[in-house]
C-alpha cells in the first residue's frame, strides 16, 4: 500500500572506512551507464527480422541452435530499453497492439481497466496519485479502442500513434507505473496465494514496495503470474538462456496463466524482456 | 501564465491537498510552497506518547522536474534534528523510500507519515553509530549516499 511505508526501512548508514566515496564512485558509474543506455537505445524499437538475433551469437554455437528452434515459431522481434522496466512496457505495448484487431477480446480488456482503479483505491493506494497514472493509461486505452477493428489504413497510423507513445517519456512511464500499480493490487489481493511465491522473510505487501512498484525494478515470473491474472491476459514467455541437457537446442515456453491462450508472446534472456512476433 | 510541466501540475495537486487535509502534527507552508513548487518547508510535530511529544521539527523538501518518477530529496533542517538511529545530525534521514524503495505512487504525504511513524516508533534517542564520520564525509545531497538498508525494526 502506498501510505506508511517504513516499517521496512532499517538503517545502516556507511560504517567502513572510506566506503561513502567508493559508493559515490560507483553509484556515479551507475548513473552514467544508465545515461548511456538511455541515449542509444529506444523505450521500444521497430520491427526487426529475428534472424538480427543470429548476429548477436555469430560465435555462439548453443544461442545458434536456440535462434534456429526460436526461428521456427517467430519472424520478428521488437526489443525494449533493458530498463529493468521492460516486461511491463514490452507487455503492454504487445497487448495493446493486439487489441487494434481484436475488439472482442479490446471489450473485455476494457471492463476490466475501467475497474482496476477502485480496486486499487479499495487497497488503500491513495485516489490522487494512483488517478494520475491511470488517466493517462485509459486515455491510450481509450485510443485504440476507438480505431479497433479498423481499416488497415486507420491501423497503421495508429499503430505509429502507439509507437509514439511508447517512446515519450510522458506516456510510456505512466502506463509502466500503473500496470506495477496493478500487479501489486493484485498480490495483495490474492496475499494468502503469493504468499508461497516470496522467498525470504518479507510480507507480500513489503514485497510489492520493494520490487513491484518502484520504477526499474525487474520483473520476474511472480510479477508475470500476477499482472496476467489481473487483466485476464495469456502470455508466452520464451526462455532462451544457457540450459543444458537434452533440451539444449530449445527455447522452452512458459505459459501465463497456465494453461491460458497466449495474446503477447515474449522473449526472455537473462535480466531482459523484447516483443515476439509469429 | 505557462502551461505547467507534469511535475509542477502533480506538485500542485499534492500541496492543495496536503494544506487541505494534513495528517495529524504536519503542517506544509503553503506561501512559500505556492512561490517555489520545487522546494517546500513542512513542519511537523513529535506524536504525543512518544518520545519526541512536546519536540517540533522542520524537513525540507527538493523536488527535480522528473518528479514523482524521481524521489524528492527530504532532510531534516534546523535547530532541532531528530536524535533518531535514522537521523544523522546534519538532517540526512536513512529511510528506503526516499532512494531505493520510492514509487511514483507515493507522495509528500507518504513520506511525511513514514517520517512520523519512524520516529514514533523509536525506543531510544541516540544517533547512527557512523554519525560522525558520515556527516563529515557525506555528500550534501542525501540522495548521492548508498544506503545500506536493514530491518533493525528501530
């Protein structure tokens, strides 16, 4: 909940020698890496051909076989800013687009939206900070609803539009802040459930404080399970990372929730989340 | 006059209803508030049955224009700075939502109540043990120090 949040906050101040200016260092390199990142990599790119992923491991025979199996199931990809923010744009960007086609499945969304700021507000998150989020998440919202289903003309200039968005700052973070809103509210809401999920000694509710609603926290799959099963919404998440055995020249998929019919098809390698296009 | 940026329009919200429904011993001055929205003076009060009751306290609240995606940077300033295990003497306050932990859910009034819950909660009055070392080494801005956060329940 957003209220009284320091129950969890100990203090150690900096007790070794020196440590203050070495921690200055190398927060300072932090923020420069942050910096750089942020100038050369967009919040979502364009469109690319999933064989620009073949370059990335020409020297990597097992990531080869991975990108071939990967190859066999999708054409592109869309790769995110490795913001620590990125399953949440990455999801949000796929779904939404995916709306633009399905008008059906963008009613049933849109219910569901339209509510999620009373329950959050039933939690406790205070009304005029969590309004703020969500006025500008609805009113994307509301934009492809109204274009849904349309022409492909009229899509692809909205389809530009949501691109847009996703790249401004002003609208790509608000819609990253509500949706870790959201899957907080559903953590705490389903407590007893996610309970079983944290490891260590910290409640659910400590838990959504520290690594659910700050910004550029990752995400991982109890964040997944969480925000999927609020909106209703099936994800497949890929995971192309340095497994061994048998399966060894797969990329084994992970269905969220179980058993659902996945609408955003995700990549994972570690630490990052991009868009999968069949 | 000019359209206002998203964190002058946020700012403004939050100072309206933080002089409109203040939680209890917290007072923001809202001229000087209304002047600068970028740099706000909250006076607070010790909670009665505690042990900072009778005490009263000012924080200073910075604000950059990438507020609330940004923490505000909150110190203790004046004549009377808390003597709290959290609360070095120059004002720094070691609390996890003011770095790591903050959220742009959270507001002046969230940290405000965290404040007071902190302090309402202590059992003894002493400073950090690395207070004299951190406020001789420490940069003036508290936001520049990694914290090393850890539930001491103080």
């Amino acid at each position: 909940m957003a209220d009284d949040a320091s129950s969890s906050s100990g203090c150690a101040g900096n007790l070794i020698d020196n440590s203050i200016n070495q921690d200055e260092l190398i927060m300072k390199q932090q923020r420069e890496i942050e910096k750089e990142i942020s100038e050369t990599i967009p919040l979502v790119g364009e469109l690319e051909a999933l064989s620009s992923l073949e370059k990335e491991y020409n020297e990597d025979p097992v990531y080869l076989l991975k990108v071939k199996d990967l190859s066999s199931k999708y054409k592109y990809i869309r790769r995110t800013r490795p913001d620590g923010n990125c399953f949440f744009r990455a999801f949000s960007y796929a779904y939404l687009e995916h709306l633009l086609t399905d008008k059906s499945e963008f009613d049933k969304f849109y219910e569901i939206a339209k509510n999620s700021k009373e329950i959050l507000v039933a939690l406790g998150f205070s009304q005029f900070t969590v309004e703020d989020f969500y006025e500008t998440f609805m009113e994307v919202v509301q934009r492809v609803g109204e274009q849904a289903g349309g022409s492909p003309d009229s899509l692809e200039s909205v389809r530009a539009e949501l691109h847009d968005k996703f790249n401004k700052q002003g609208y790509s973070d608000y819609i990253v802040v509500y949706l870790r809103l959201v899957t907080s509210g559903q953590l705490q809401t389903e407590n007893d459930f996610y309970q079983n999920f944290i490891e260590g000694p910290r409640t659910v509710t400590e838990f959504c404080r520290q690594e659910v609603e700050p910004m550029y926290k990752e995400s991982d799959h109890i964040h997944i399970i969480a925000l999927s099963n609020a909106l209703n919404v099936g994800v497949r998440v890929k995971y192309m990372d340095r497994g061994e055995g048998s399966q060894v020249s797969k990329v084994i998929a992970h269905d969220f929730p179980e058993g659902s019919k996945p609408l955003v098809h995700l990549l994972y390698r570690p630490g990052h989340y991009d868009i999968l296009y069949a | 006059m000019a359209a206002m940026s998203p964190s002058e329009r946020r700012l403004q919200k939050e100072l309206m209803s933080l002089m409109k429904e203040p939680p209890p011993g917290v007072t923001v001055d809202g001229d000087q508030a209304s002047q600068n929205l970028t740099l706000w003076t909250v006076h607070m009060e010790g909670v009665p049955g505690t042990l900072y009751e009778g005490e009263k306290f000012v924080l200073q609240f910075k604000f950059t224009n990438k507020y609330p995606f940004d923490s505000p940077e909150v110190t203790f300033i004046g004549n009377n700075i808390p003597i709290h295990p959290h609360v070095y003497s120059n004002g720094h306050i070691c609390l996890s939502i003011l770095t790591d932990d903050w959220s742009p859910a959270l507001s002046v009034q969230s940290v405000c109540l965290s404040i007071v819950s902190m302090l309402s909660s202590c059992k003894e009055k002493k400073r950090p043990p690395d207070n004299s070392f951190y406020v001789k080494t420490c940069n003036k801005n508290p936001k520049k120090t990694k914290w090393w956060y850890h539930d001491d329940s103080v």
